[in-house]
C-alpha cells in the first residue's frame, strides 16, 4: 500500500523547507493525481526559485527508497521526508513549505490543487490561497466550471458530472441549443447553462441525493482570465485527467511552462479520458450489493485511469451505497464517501488473486491476475455468481 507512513516522515511543511533548503538535488516524487500533481509543481518552483536542481516523477503507486538525493514524497509519506495528502490536500502543505522557502506560490495552480483533491474552496482553511489567486484576477461568477470556452465541449467531457450528454458533444450542444442562448454569455446565460446542467446532473431516475452535493464542484466557478484553463475547477479536472494520461504533460503545466503545445496536449487528454470513461459506464453492468455497489465493465490494464474516474463519478451521482468497486479485465478502482482505507482492501483483495493493490484512505487500485476470472456479474444481487474480484473485495471491506 502506497501510504504507509514511513516512521520518520516530516510533514509539517517547515520542517520539508527547511531540509529542501540545504539540499544540493531534490527528488519529488508524486502520487499520479490532480491535488498531488499541483503540490509537486508548487514545491518545484520554489526549489526553481532557490537554484536548488529538483526532478519530479509521477507514479500510481510512488513507493520510495530513500538513497543519496533528498527525496520528498507528495500526496503519500513513503520517503522520510513528505508531503501528504491524507486529511487535507497535498496543495495546501505545499503551499506553505514553498511559502516557508521565501516562495510566492502559484495561487492559480493551487487553488485547482485543493479543487483536485474535492474540496470547497469557499472552506476557511484556503483563505489565504483564495484571498491571493482574487489579488491576481481570479473572480468567482455563475456557469460550470470547465476548461475550455466552448460550454458544450466543456460540459460533454467534463469528469466532474454525470449527465445524459456526458461523452457525447453533439448532445450536449443539442441541449444548450433548445436553451437559446446569446452568442456570448453573460451572467444571466451563465447561470441558465448551470440550472440546466445540474437539471440534468440530478434528474436521473438513478441519481443519488449525493448527487446535488457533488455538484459543488463544478457550478459557480472561479474563472481564471489570465490561466491557462477557463476556469480553477476546470484547470482541476484537466489536472486529475494529465497526471493519469499524460503525465509528462502534468508536469510541464505544473511547472508553469503553459505553452499552446503543452495546453492543447492537455486538453487532447482530458477530451479523451473523459469520453472513454463516459462510454465505458454508460455500457457498464451493475450490481447492488448490501455493502458495495459494483460496476462491471470489459477495459484493461490500458485504462486504469479511466476506471478510477468510474468509481468516483459514480460514488458522485450513481451509487445507493456509500462505496463503489469497478471492475475490468485485471484492474478495479474503488471510491467511498467516507474514508474506509480502500487502498488496504483493495491490497488485501488484489492479493487473494496474485496483484497488487494501493490507494488512499477513500480511493483505491489495483492489477489482478484475470486468469479464472471470467464469471460474470449480474444485476441480481442476491446471485453468488460474481467476479472473483468483488467477492475479495466483499470480503475484506468486511474483515
């Protein structure tokens, strides 16, 4: 399991500062998702800013060995040295370890790092990000918080909602068509483009009453005039799907260098994780479990990323139970609402079938052996007849 804490680790972001502040080299080594992508771009620009040499690698799974280098571990604490990501975003202990090295952080890049990680970012505790990134221009308006100016592109591959048109764009500008919008919206357009989609977000015969809290995330945005997305929450989403997909595209946006190539790229990615994710659920079977709910799907190892967004978009807007599994040929990924230690499970149950599994304290992952592994789910709960994977799964959510 990634995050298991290493006995030595450091999180308290002075103490970070000040071993990075006399370190010759820095290797950061980041958890492959948005809140902690943006944490190890805030920390590399303080180290950029220092003339300190730095390197920053994501991975699904950053297991660390400690050598020579200072290593410091973001979104996980498996180096002696860390930047952790369990009880409050990455972005937020980097933030202060770069302010604490004489930094002016990114408040942009930051405040889509705490949206990564789901957070409100009207809570109290990013105060100071929000107060800096409003100083540079960032202003909150009405609308759905998407990365490109295009509503219908924005809204069809966004992976913060589960709509009817989700992965399907001439849909969704069929939708904002029959709404006779203006060329140019202004803040009445705005908010009608909100009203509907989260109309269709919520109305759903299968949508959960979690489903109008999700949507938290993605309605009243924080526009960025001069970002390198539209909007924070949509820089968070293009964030989430890079550090997946494109990782070395991740990289280059959280380092600042935005250029077309680089954006477009991201863009590329983010367009296509979500119409896969998209495609995949809406052919996807289902099962009810009474401590799970299971979504059974044909990707492979190719699309763990995609499998991932799954479980949480459905946790989000689908599930009647509080965890979801996803399952495919040799992966699954798992979300809760609460933090239950999926990683954990998911390692336990992955093991009972000769893999690995990983995760934080509300999502999980996991490689399988798929050998005799072939029997199907079906949507009568009460069957025996389940995925050798969700039936370890089942088991050690209970142990």
């Amino acid at each position: 399991m990634s995050t298991a804490r290493s006995a030595n680790a450091e999180t308290a972001p002075a103490a970070v500062a000040s071993a990075l502040a006399d370190a010759p080299f820095v290797r950061v080594v980041a958890r492959a998702d948005g809140d902690s992508l943006a944490a190890s771009g805030i920390l590399a620009r303080a180290l950029r800013s220092a003339d300190t040499p730095f390197h920053v690698q994501l991975r699904p799974n950053p297991t660390v060995v400690d050598d020579n280098d200072t290593v410091v571990s973001v979104g996980a604490t498996t180096a002696s040295l860390a930047v952790p990501g369990d009880d409050s975003p990455a972005t937020l202990a980097a933030y202060r370890t770069a302010r604490e090295l004489g930094d002016t952080p990114d408040s942009t890049l930051a405040l889509a790092g705490v949206a990564a990680a789901g957070e409100s970012l009207a809570d109290d505790a990013y105060d100071s990000i929000r107060s800096a990134a409003e100083a540079a221009g960032v202003t909150r308006r009405p609308g759905v918080g998407v990365p490109v100016g295009e509503i219908a592109d924005g809204l069809a591959h966004s992976t913060l909602l589960s709509a009817p048109y989700s992965g399907d764009v001439e849909a969704a500008r069929a939708m904002l068509a029959e709404a006779s919008l203006p060329a140019e919206l202004d803040a009445d357009a705005h908010r009608r483009v909100a009203s509907l989609a989260a109309l269709d977000a919520t109305g759903a015969d299968d949508a959960t009453p979690r489903a109008v809290e999700s949507l938290d995330r993605v309605l009243r945005p924080y526009a960025t005039p001069d970002g390198p997305f539209e909007t924070v929450e949509g820089y968070a989403d293009v964030l989430c799907t890079v550090a997946r997909e494109r990782p070395g595209t991740g990289v280059a946006l959280a380092l600042g260098h935005a250029t077309d190539a680089t954006r477009r790229a991201a863009l590329d990615a983010w367009r296509n994780h979500a119409l896969e994710a998209h495609t995949v659920l809406r052919e996807a079977d289902t099962a009810r479990f009474a401590d799970c709910f299971v979504v059974r799907t044909g990707v492979d190892a190719d699309s763990l990323g995609a499998v991932a967004t799954i479980a949480r978009l459905v946790r989000d807007f689908r599930s009647p139970e509080p965890v979801v599994l996803v399952v495919g040929d040799g992966v699954a990924a798992a979300a809760s609402i609460d933090s239950c230690e999926l990683g954990q499970t998911m390692a336990t149950a992955a093991a009972e079938l000769g893999g690995a599994g990983y995760g934080r304290g509300d999502e999980g992952e996991a490689r399988f052996d798929t050998e005799e592994t072939d029997a199907p789910t079906t949507s009568d709960a009460s069957t025996t007849d389940q995925h050798p994977f969700t039936a370890a799964f089942r088991e050690a959510l209970r142990a």
